[in-house]
C-alpha cells in the first residue's frame, strides 16, 4: 500500500482509531495484522519471505543469547547467511548470471544456468538490514533477544517503516512496543504536522519534477547538455522530496500512534562537504554501514591509506545494497572516492601547508558539495551505463534551449523547491524562531498549515507515484 494512494487514507486512521480503542494487550495484535495487510496490498505471497526471515531470526536470538563460545557465531552466521541469501537470490541472482553470461560469451563458452522469471519483493533490503540489525545486538550483547514472537515479527513488519526505512535498532523500537501509548494531543499535532510536510515533499515537489526528469533521462539520446544538466539537478531534489518525504510520512504515522522512530534526513543539501553530506542522508542506512561493516573493517582506527581503502569499500557496497546494476556500483565508488580525497584532504591540512591556510566560505563549500553529489546522481538515476556516460559526454559538449513542453510544469516545480527550501533554511538556520509552522502565534501557524494544504491540493501530482526507494 502506498502513502500516497487513497486507500491509505482510509487505512491510516482506521489502524489509529482501532488502535486507541483497543485494550493494550491486543494492541501489538492489533499493529501485527494492520502491519501484514499493508504489506500484502503489494504482492501478497511475499508475505511468506517476511515469514521465513522472520522465523530464522527470532530463533536464532534466543539460540545466541543462550549459546557460548563458537557456538554463538555459529547462530549468528546462520542468521546473516539466511537473511543474505533471501536478499541474494531475489535481487542479485540474475545480476551475477547476466554478468556470468557476458564473460561465457567473451570466452566462448554457453552459460546454461538459467535465469529466474522473479519480482523483487517491495522493499526487500531495508526489512532484511533491520533483521540483521537485531542478530547482530544480540551477539554483541546490546539487545536481549525478544522471546514474543509477535512483538518480534511487529519489529520486522511495522507498517510506517516496513518498505522504505527508516533502519531502525531493536534498542529504540522494540521496547515500545511493549509500552501503554495513551492518546497524547500533543504528538497527534506533532504527527499530523509531520504528515502533512511529508505529503508536500512527496506530490509538490517530488512527483511534479519527476515529470521532467523521466522525460529527459528516459530518452538522453533526443536531448541537449543544457536539458540533461538541468534534470540531474531537479534528480537530486526529486529523489531528497521522495525519500525524506516517506520517511517523514513514517514518522508522522508512528508519532500519532506514540510511538518514536529515528530521524531519517536532516537538510542534505545544506552540508558543507561529502561526509557532512552522508551524515545527514538516509542516516539509519549510514550509521547502519557504520557500525556493522565501516568499523570492523577498522574504521579511522587505522593508517590514513586503510582508512580510505575502508570508506571505499563502505560506500561500494552501499552502492550495491542499492540496487543490482553497475550503475549503483559506480555511484557508490564514487561517492567513496569523494570520502576518501576528503579524508586525504584533512590529513594533508592538519599537516600544514597552502591548504591548511585555505578557508572556503560556507556556501562555497556547500555548492561545492551540491556539485559533486549531483554528479553522482547521473549514475544513480541513469538507466544504464551507456546512458550515464552519453549524459556525461552530453554534458560537457553540448548546449541549446532547455526542454519545456509545459512552462507551467517549471512554474509549480519553483514553487515547491522555493517553499522546500525555506522550510530546509529556517530549520537550519532559526531553528528556535518559529518562524511559520511552529510559530507561537496561532493565527500565523494555522494559515501556514492551510497554505501548504492548498498547495499539495492545487499543484500536488496524483497519480499514484511509487517511491523510488521500494525498488531497494
């Protein structure tokens, strides 16, 4: 099911209604069922894939926790192997035979391992990364392992967060759902308001520039430089309005219901560099790489050389959980690339010299990084390699009149980024003057709240977009 589509609007309040309403023993029944509805609303048989993963895990916890010595890794690695080979069969297994396939052929040898007629069940890695989060704390000693297995299996399928993040700890959800949530007034406005900015994010700006974006990238053959530049810029935006806007909705859901889930995004494109940019960028993911693949491979504890090598190879597997292409390959080397020459940078700074006396002005940094992590986007959002590398080409030899098949689309489209970017400033800014949304004065908030609903009415895309992060 989708935010964004009517049927939710009818299931989000019957599920917080009946939620209230209920006695507090069946209310984690209650959130269970409501959760594998939503779910099922997608593909209904992959149902059965939560299940299994479901199950390996819940069992696997208390198998740890119980166990000593080998015996406890061996648990986990059964645990990390399941959830990876479920991961690895549905979203990888045809990248790798493709590849496979392409190598046979420059050998001249046939390929006979067939490939497999599968959808790639919704969502798929971020409920498999928050499994494997809950393993891994068990192992570490962090997290007890969870004896109901209702309350774990509510872990897992949540319905706010269940398809696209955020990646949450079971240190910070798990114990919730335990809690007496009585109705609070004060989250129900906190929620709603989170809701409602969600919504803009995703149908005023994010939906209204995938309309240009989709016609250039869809076709970089039929257009110039000027076009192609102009959309990997919108791109950016788009794919920041599209997922910060679901998990802002994410969070709205939960805190109308209670319940407090991480924060997702704090003002990307406000940062001043590419690991400032990361650091505030689908942050469960990041910190999820942190902690479970950046650090045990040594982190910064280590020569400056293995330290980049580290943020390298971070960011290549990043790229890779993305999505099963050489495209996301390349955008996630990339960005380690990018990591990396920072890291040098620094040291080289600390270590005297023309840099360390080289002070760049916040906006100059800041443009700087919007520039480079546009870059990256090509490859992100390109439909293939040789797409990526003929917008490339394209970008830098060609110019003309950009693309514009309706100028109203370009108007609604600066409207939604100006109003976006306000908001981005003012919290980054003047976060302690109210400005609009959470101003003192009710008179000035209740029209703030109006304006914005009258944009997402007005000029909001309803078509049912799906958001880009479910194809993760």
């Amino acid at each position: 099911m989708l935010f964004n589509s009517f049927e939710f609007l009818i299931f989000f309040p019957v599920v917080t209604l009946l939620y209230f309403l209920l006695p507090h023993r069946f209310r984690w029944l209650w959130l269970l069922a409501s959760s594998c509805y939503f779910y099922m609303a997608f593909v209904p048989i992959y149902i059965l894939i939560l299940g299994f993963t479901i199950v390996v895990d819940y069992y696997a916890g208390i198998f740890i926790e119980k166990a000593s010595g080998r015996k406890r890794k061996l648990f986990l690695v059964c645990s990390l192997v399941a959830n990876i080979g479920v991961l690895a069969v549905f979203k990888y297994y045809n990248f790798i035979n493709e590849n496979i396939s392409v190598l046979c052929q420059s050998l001249g040898v046939v390929n006979n391992i067939p490939y497999l007629s599968i959808l790639l069940p919704i969502g798929l890695s971020f409920h498999t990364f928050q499994a494997m989060s809950y393993t891994i704390e068990v192992y570490r000693g962090n997290q007890k392992a969870e004896r109901h297995f209702g309350i774990y299996s509510l872990y897992v399928m949540f319905y706010p967060q269940l398809v696209a993040g955020p990646i949450e700890r079971p240190q910070n959800v798990l114990h919730q759902f335990r809690e007496y949530h009585k109705f609070d007034y004060t989250k129900f406005i906190e929620g709603c308001k989170l809701l409602l900015w969600g919504f803009f994010m995703k149908v005023v700006v994010a939906d209204r520039l995938s309309i240009y974006v989709d016609a250039i990238y869809n076709n970089p053959g039929e257009h110039n430089g000027t076009s192609l530049t102009i959309a990997t810029f919108l791109f950016g935006i788009q794919i920041y309005c599209d997922f910060a806007g679901y998990s802002t909705i994410a969070l709205g859901c939960a805190k109308v219901i209670g319940f407090e889930l991480m924060t997702n995004f704090k003002r990307p494109y406000l940062a001043t560099s590419p690991s400032g940019f990361w650091k505030r960028w689908h942050i469960s993911l990041s910190t999820w790489f942190q902690d479970y693949l950046y650090i045990p491979l040594g982190g910064s504890r280590v020569k400056i050389s293995r330290n980049c090598f580290n943020l390298f190879i971070t960011f290549m597997v990043s790229g890779l959980w993305h999505g099963a292409s050489w495209t996301f390959i390349i955008w996630g080397a990339l960005n380690g690339l990018y990591l990396a020459g920072e890291r040098l940078i620094n040291e080289a700074r600390k270590n005297g010299g023309i840099l360390s006396r080289i002070q760049l002005p916040r906006v100059v940094a800041t443009l700087i990084t919007v520039l480079l992590i546009s870059f990256g986007w090509i490859f992100f959002r390109a439909n293939s390699t040789h797409d990526a590398l003929l917008i490339m080409q394209k970008i830098f030899t060609t110019s003309g009149k950009p693309y514009l098949s309706d100028p109203s689309q370009l108007l609604f489209s600066l409207i939604g980024i100006t109003v976006l970017f306000a908001y981005d400033l003012q919290n980054e800014f003047f976060v302690n003057k109210n400005i609009l949304i959470n101003n003192r004065n009710v008179v000035i908030r209740n029209v703030t709240y109006a304006s914005i609903v009258l944009l997402i009415l007005l000029i909001g895309v309803f078509d049912g977009g799906q958001f880009i992060y479910f194809q993760f």
